[in-house]
C-alpha cells in the first residue's frame, strides 16, 4: 500500500469513532512513522496493530512510545504519564522567573523527565536532582536524560517522597506535578486516562492534599532564604494549596492559559 491507500484506509476507520480534528492529528503520527517503515516488510503489519491500539483508547504517544514537550520530545510508557500542555506553562513560568543565575533544584515525581530535562536544555548553568516512586519510571527518565547529553547535570533517584525522610535541603527550586486526583473523580475521567496512564501518577489516596503538606514539610526543611517551590495543582483545590502554604511563607495562585487556577508559586 502507498502512504495515500494507507490514508484512505486510516480515514475511512476512523470516521466512524473520532472527530474530524483527531483523524488529522492522529493520522500526522501514523504517516511519520510509515514513513519510517518505508522499505520494510513489516509495515501492513506495523499498520494493522497501529490502529487496532488506536482503537482500543489508547493514546498515540502510547502507541508509538514517544511524546511532544515545549520543545522537545520525550520517551513515554505506560510507567510515565503523557506530559501535558499544563506542565509546559509550569516549565515557562519557571524560566521567566530564572534567567541566567546558576541554579540547582529538584524536581518531586519526575515520571518521564520532562520537567528538568527541559530547564536544563533552557538553562545550560543549572542542575538538578529527580526524584520517582517508580523504578521503570525512571528507567524511562534515564533514557531521555541519556538522549538530552544532561547526566552530568541530573540525577535521578528512585524515592518514595511521602516517606518524608530526605534530607536537609538547600536548592534554589523545588518543582513537583504530584498526583492531585481523588479517587471519587475516576468516574469523570476518560477511559484513554485511567485505562491507560499510571494511576500511581495521578490519583491520591483519600487526602487530596498529601502531596502537598509533604511538599510543604520538605520546603521548611529547606535552608536557603531565596528558595522557590513551584507546584501544579487541581484546579478545584488550588485555594487549598495557597491558603496551606500562607500558614507560613508567602504563596500566589497562577492561572493556566484556560484560566483555571492551576499553579502555585511559594517564596520565604
């Protein structure tokens, strides 16, 4: 078959099961990659499991192992959740608020990589340390690291942070996209998410603020006056994180793009 008999099958498939905006944009994914199989034997066979995964739910980046990131692409599996358009705005507002000082941070349940890989990609005179509960994530992270030429600048350390026992802290910044979902909202949330993504990664146990108080505890620990801690938040509960975090240092809300409350900025 030809990329354009491969398109009309792929058009016709899908018609029936996705908008017209999702057939353009998944199909974007299948030509570059059939295209990389051009001369191969295996690509009807490539093809067929393709789209038999598709439709199934489960996510293109799944599907081809790799996912877009601000600038950059990273590798994804099933260990790591799939970056989000949230989490590049966290990643900007970092950067505008860090212009070219030596910095070091850590960034709390790393999963891919994609929070430190890309600051240190921006900011050639930074280091940091990553931390994850999984060990495949990590895995994960330390191939994008690897691919990023950044080993000698992060560290990646596999961590259960809810067991509150690091140590004495003193980076500059402190980064985490933590699980912020109640287990009551998996009904609410798409199949692709929760049938797919790593429910470690994104659900809490029954506080929806534990991640939050750990991060609250880990930042008092923290010894150096000009730290920041940037988080992304549920926005149902960003409130929550702001008023937790004014019992003792100075914290701002900061919208998304949509304009959901999504972000929480925290300085001494």
């Amino acid at each position: 078959m030809t990329i354009q008999e491969f398109k009309a099958d792929f058009q016709e498939k899908c018609s029936p099961h996705f908008s017209h905006d999702e057939i353009q944009s998944f199909w974007q994914w299948f030509k570059e990659n059939l295209e990389s199989l051009s001369h191969s034997i295996e690509i009807e066979t490539e093809y067929k499991k393709w789209l038999s995964e598709l439709m199934s739910g489960k996510p293109i980046q799944y599907i081809f192992g790799y996912s877009f990131f601000h600038k950059y692409c990273f590798e994804v599996t099933s260990d790591t959740l799939i970056p989000r358009p949230e989490t590049e705005e966290l990643c900007e507002l970092i950067l505008k608020a860090n212009l070219n000082s030596p910095l070091t941070g850590i960034d709390i349940g790393t999963g891919s990589g994609c929070i430190p890989i890309t600051l240190l990609c921006e900011r050639s005179n930074w280091e940091f340390k990553a931390l994850d509960i999984s060990k495949e994530a990590l895995k994960v992270a330390d191939r994008n690291t690897k691919k990023y030429q950044l080993s000698n600048r992060l560290a990646l350390v596999n961590q259960n942070f809810l067991e509150n026992n690091l140590s004495v802290n003193n980076y500059d910044i402190i980064v985490s996209n933590p699980p912020y979902i109640h287990p009551e909202e998996k009904d609410l949330i798409a199949n692709r998410v929760t049938h797919f993504e790593p429910h470690m990664a994104l659900f809490v146990t029954n506080n929806i603020l534990e991640f939050y108080i750990a991060l609250f505890d880990y930042f008092a620990q923290n010894t150096n006056p000009n730290a920041q801690l940037w988080m992304e938040t549920h926005q149902d509960y960003c409130d929550d994180v702001v008023v937790l975090f004014n019992k003792k240092f100075t914290a701002k809300k900061i919208e998304d793009l949509s304009k959901n409350p999504r972000f929480v900025n925290v300085v001494k």
